[in-house]
C-alpha cells in the first residue's frame, strides 16, 4: 500500500465524509471523523519523510500517464503545506466536540463533520494534485464546504445573530468570483498549451511557436498575460490578499470558532500556495517579476495591507474581528516575503504560512474557549478574564506574542528571514515597516491583555470558570508549537529553506 | 392544481418515460452521449415535475429528503468504492484495466469494449447519477419548501 500513499491522503477523508451523512449518530461520527484526520496527519508525516529522503514523488490516476491522465505530484513545498494542514486539521477536530455543542445546533453536527472532512479533502487536493484542472475542482470542494461550515454558526450561534448566513453569502460572492477568474486563467492556458499538467505545461510555455507570420514563445502571447492575469487576481481574492480581503473579517467573526481556526490557518495559507506554485513553477519568476511587475505589486499591496489591516485591528471591539484583520496583514508579511524572489524572502513566507497556521490555529482555538464560557466575543466581556479564567488567557497571550513576533516564538523566525532578505535587497524602508507592524501589533494585543488583567470582570461574568481540560489540550498543542518552533527550527525554516531553493531552481 | 385536469393526466403520462429515458441516458452513456450527470438530473426532472403537479408533500413522499440525503452520501461511496476496488485489485486509484482480471477471465472479445474499463465506467456513473438526481431534487425541495418551514 506504501505507493498509494498520495491517493489515500486524498481519499480517506473523502471516503469518510459521505459515511458521515449515513451513520449521523453523533459521536461515532466524531470517532470515525477524528480517526480520520489523525490517520490522514500520519500520512502527511510519512510523505514528507519519504520526500525529504528521495525526492519528489508522482502517482497516475486511473494509470493514465502525466500529461493526459491526473497526476499527483509531491514536493517539498507540497508535502509540507500537506504536512501543517492535515496537522491543523487533525489538532482543531480535536478540540471540536465541547465547542460545537455550544455552537452549532445538535441535529447539524454531522452535517459540520462531514463538511469539515470534505474542505480538508478540498485543501489537500489543491496541494497535491500536479494538474491544473484537477486544482481547480478540489478548490471548489473546499470553498464550498467553506460556505457551508461558515453558515453553521447561523443557528445556535454565539452571539445569537444570524449574520453568519450574511457573511457566509458575501464570501460565497466574492470566492465565486475569484474561481471563476481562477478557470478562465485556467481555460485561456489550456487553450495555449493544450495541457492542464502544470510540469508539462511550463515547458510548452516556453517552446517557440510561429504566431501570423513571426516567431515567438508561447508566453509572450497576449493570452498567456490575460491568462496570468485573471489567475493572479483570481488566487489574491482566494487568500485575501488586501484589498480583496472584504470577505474575510465577517466570514472569521461569524462562524463557530472551530471553523474559524481551521479556516484562518489553513485555507488562506493553501491558496497562498497556489500563487508559489503559479509564479514559480508554471510560468516561471522571470516571466511574473521581470517581464510583469508582480514582484512590486505585490510589495506595495502587501506593505499597504499590513499597515492598514493592523490599524484597523487595533480599533476592533470585536475580538474575532480583530485576529481576522490581523490575518490579513499576516497575509501581507506572506506576500511580501514572495515579492522579494530571493531564498530568503521565499523561505520567510513559506516559514511564515506554517508559522502562522499554528498562531492564528491556536488564538481562535482559545477564543473558542472563551467563546464556550463567555458567550461573547467582546473586549468588554473579557474583563478581568485573566483571573476567571488563567489557562485560557496565558495561551492567547502566548499566541498573541507569537504575532508581534518576539524571540523564542515562531513568529520570531519568520520577520527574521522578512527582514534578512529585505536588508539582503538594501531595502530599508521594507525592513523597518515589516518592525513598525509588530509596534501595531502589540497595540492590539495590548489591548487584549489589559482588559484580561487589569480590569475588573463585570458582574455578569461571576461564575465563569475554566474551560475544560479537552479544550485547552488542543490550544496548547498548537500554542506550545509555536514555541518549539521558535526554538528548534530545523523542521520548520530547514524543509521551508529546502522548498523555497527547489522553487527557484526550477525557475528559468 | 386540483382543477388543471389536462396538466395532471399529461403529466402522469410523460414522467415513467421521462424517468426511463433518464435511465437509458445512464446506461448508454458509455455507448453514446450522456452518462451519469445528464441521467441524474433528467431523472430529478421527472420527479420534480411531479412535484410541481401534484405538490410538494405528493413528491417527499415517493422521494423522502432523509432518504435522499443519504443517497448523496451512497453516490459518493460508489464512486470512491469503485477506486478502492481497483487499487485492492493490484491497480492504481480507478485504474480499471485491473477490473478486466479481477472480476472477468482477462480475454478482450472482438468487436467488444475492454469489459474492465467498461465495468469501472459503469459503477462510476452510477455514482454520480445517484448523487446528481439526489441532489437535484434536495434543492428543489429546498427553495419550494422555504414559504412552509417559517
């Protein structure tokens, strides 16, 4: 069975999810949905070693071979993007049971089972998959599943609104748009190259053919510039990156908070890899950042982002609203890493998609708890919660040092490599913005700890107590990763250096 | 819709060979034009429009939504049972060449389909067929239904 690996990845959670819908008794569904997701985290462990020892690793659908039949193809950048998201996935599910009787209404929680297999189904697919077409179907599982895992928090929802179906539609909108982008880049490069196979589609790119009379590569067509265009802005829609980030904020405040730290730390960050893969292995950096200026574009938009977005965290009430608007200016630190084309910069952002997984992961798994005792997700209702509630609060402010970005937390290692690679550039206003942003970000986490501790609770909030031990076991999981790889990060910065070489190496 | 006595009789009329032709486009799909989708939904016309003549609760009681739901569910299983088949039987995930020494003697007839491809493209269709006419119908349950459940 040790050659199917890549497809059983794949397939396990998608067996599992349809037998969801046809056991519905809700704790054997969570037995078999968690079953799942560890045993899937397990495969993801072997992949990567498997890798890392002897290379990239392909596998035939339906025994067709690559350029006309599906092809799986695992990297080192994939099989670690593979590696954080069934790892988050697996994490998170375990902390759902307690948070999701809360939240959801009971006679929905296999429905929010088997939706939660089917977008981790939908997340590692697009990670996996070499084919571009293939990419496009698995986005579409778990965009979908997406929408409906947002809609949940509609009924039984803390707070009682039914603002999820509201945000859950405008993020169905605007994710629908960016797909849609997404299958017309997809159908312009089909239509050039005659292959949906991204390895062979980056060579037919590059191969000379003679176009009314004269002679040119296939990229420099006006259609190849269309086409990257579409899927350019396409993929930014699908990682909000600013300013297409409007459906975020509401989308990550209105869902359960289960869903919003499965969301907020992997499906942005498996988007982001969509772009890497896009720029640096179908029509190669030197075409994105030197024929077309998508290198600067995305520094100015990244650097607007992550100024912009802190700001408006800052001025946030809402607790879940200001970690999402501090999730898209993480998502500015990604990209900006990626604008810099150098090992370093593109080691930063791949560091970074996994070192913020686990942040964002782990502060809105402790939302999640403070969500299941409070009922609110307000600043004013987390006065004085540092007492009431200690565990809870030590694992947000540990995550929330994580942000800012403070030596011995992951966070740490990733605006190091940031700010390596831009003074590596000589560029210094870079460097000392990407250090101004982890100012704002300790207003916004300040803000947060001086209410915890330094206020007194309002008297609503007496009774409140500890959230319970299965739920602060999943949040340190995560909190207390985001310390080990702060320390020791040969796993973390070593794969993410190995990855981001192999992108350039492939570049022509 | 009591009193529309000519929609009623036609309507009973046209949908057994609306549901036939909708079976028929699932199992010449291999043949011919069609497969698996085109049939789902042709069959979930037939049904919708009984529903539509004879009302909603006529229609959930010939096709009841929690039976539909786990159909869904039971299409997806197919399909994916399907895959699971052909890589038990040696091969990759719907590789169905290994169905042609799996299940039948391994001899390709003249003038004949292989039968293992033809086999593994059957039950995947069927999948989907199952799953698309499911579905089809649940949505239609579901916006015609939206005025009752308030």
């Amino acid at each position: 069975m040790e050659q199917h690996l890549p497809v059983l990845l794949i397939i396990t959670p998608l067996i599992a999810a349809p037998l969801c819908v046809l056991v519905r008794q809700r704790v054997a569904v969570f037995g078999l949905a968690l079953a799942v997701c560890w045993a899937v985290f397990a495969m993801a462990i072997m992949l990567l070693a498997r890798v890392l020892d002897s290379g990239e690793i392909t596998y035939q659908l339906g025994g067709w071979a690559a350029p006309w039949g599906i092809e799986y193809r695992i990297d080192t950048l994939s099989a670690f993007v593979l590696l954080f998201v069934s790892g988050i996935g697996a994490v998170v599910l375990s902390f759902a049971p307690h948070s999701i009787a809360r939240e959801i209404r009971k006679d929905q929680h296999y429905l929010f089972f088997t939706e939660y297999l089917l977008c981790l189904t939908g997340l590692l697919g697009i990670t996996i998959t070499g084919d571009l077409f293939n990419l496009f179907v698995f986005l579409e599982i778990s965009s979908l599943s997406a929408y409906a895992l947002i809609s949940l928090g509609a009924r039984g929802g803390v707070p009682k609104t039914r603002r999820a179906l509201i945000a859950a539609f405008h993020y169905l909108v605007m994710g629908t748009i960016g797909a849609t982008f997404i299958l017309i880049g997809i159908g312009l490069l089909y239509m050039m190259t005659g292959t949906l196979n991204m390895a062979d589609m980056a060579v037919r790119l590059r191969e000379t053919v003679e176009i009314n009379g004269s002679f040119k590569q296939v990229n420099e067509t006006r259609t190849v510039l269309v086409a990257f265009a579409f899927l350019s802005v396409g993929i930014s829609l699908k990682m909000a990156l600013f300013p297409l980030h409007m459906w975020l904020p509401n989308a990550y405040t209105y869902a359960p908070s289960v869903v919003t730290a499965f969301l907020a730390a992997t499906a942005t960050k498996v988007s982001v890899y969509i772009l890497l893969r896009l720029i640096f292995t179908i029509v190669g950096a030197g075409f994105a950042f030197e024929r077309l200026p998508l290198d600067t574009e995305l520094m100015v938009l990244s650097m607007i982002g992550i100024v912009v977005a802190s700001v408006t965290a800052i001025f946030q009430t809402n607790i879940k609203r200001m970690l999402a608007y501090s999730s898209v200016a993480q998502i500015g630190y990604i990209a900006l890493g990626i604008s810099f084309a150098s090992p370093d910069g593109l080691t930063g952002a791949i560091v970074h998609l996994f070192n913020h997984a686990l942040i964002k992961g782990g502060l809105f798994l402790a939302m999640g708890c403070l969500v299941l005792r409070l009922g609110s997700t307000e600043l004013d209702d987390m006065r004085g919660i540092g007492r009431r509630m200690p565990w809870t609060m030590f694992a947000w402010v540990v995550g929330g040092l994580g942000l800012i970005g403070v030596p011995t937390t992951a966070g740490f290692i990733s605006k190091w490599y940031l700010i390596s690679a831009a003074l590596e550039r000589g560029w210094w206003p870079v460097a000392v913005l990407v250090l101004l942003s982890s100012l704002l970000a300790v207003a916004y986490v300040w803000r947060v700890v001086e209410a915890a501790y330094f206020q007194d609770a309002p008297e609503q909030h007496a009774e409140v107590t500890e959230a319970p031990v299965v739920m602060l076991i999943p949040t340190y999981a995560l909190i207390g990763a985001t310390i080990v790889f702060g320390l020791w990060t040969s796993v973390s910065a070593g794969v993410a250096r190995q990855a981001a070489e192999l992108l350039l190496e492939v570049t022509p | 819709m009591k009193q529309h006595a000519i929609l009623r009789v036609t309507s009973k009329v046209l949908i057994p060979y609306i549901l036939l032709f909708a079976l028929y486009v699932q199992f010449h799909g291999d043949y011919g034009p069609g497969g698996g989708f085109q049939a789902g939904v042709i069959f979930a016309a037939g049904i919708i429009l009984y529903g539509l003549v004879f009302g909603l609760n006529a229609a959930r009681i010939i096709a009841p939504p929690s039976v539909l739901e786990r159909l869904i569910a039971l299409g997806v299983l197919i399909y994916t049972g399907t895959g699971v088949a052909t890589m038990l039987a040696g091969g990759n995930f719907l590789d169905y060449t290994v169905l042609q020494y799996g299940v039948f003697d391994g001899t390709v007839l003249a003038d004949h389909l292989p039968q293992g491809q033809h086999l593994g493209i059957l039950l995947v269709e069927l999948g989907v067929g199952i799953t698309v006419a499911a579905v089809m119908i649940l949505i239609f349950y579901s916006f015609a239904g939206r005025e009752r459940s308030r």
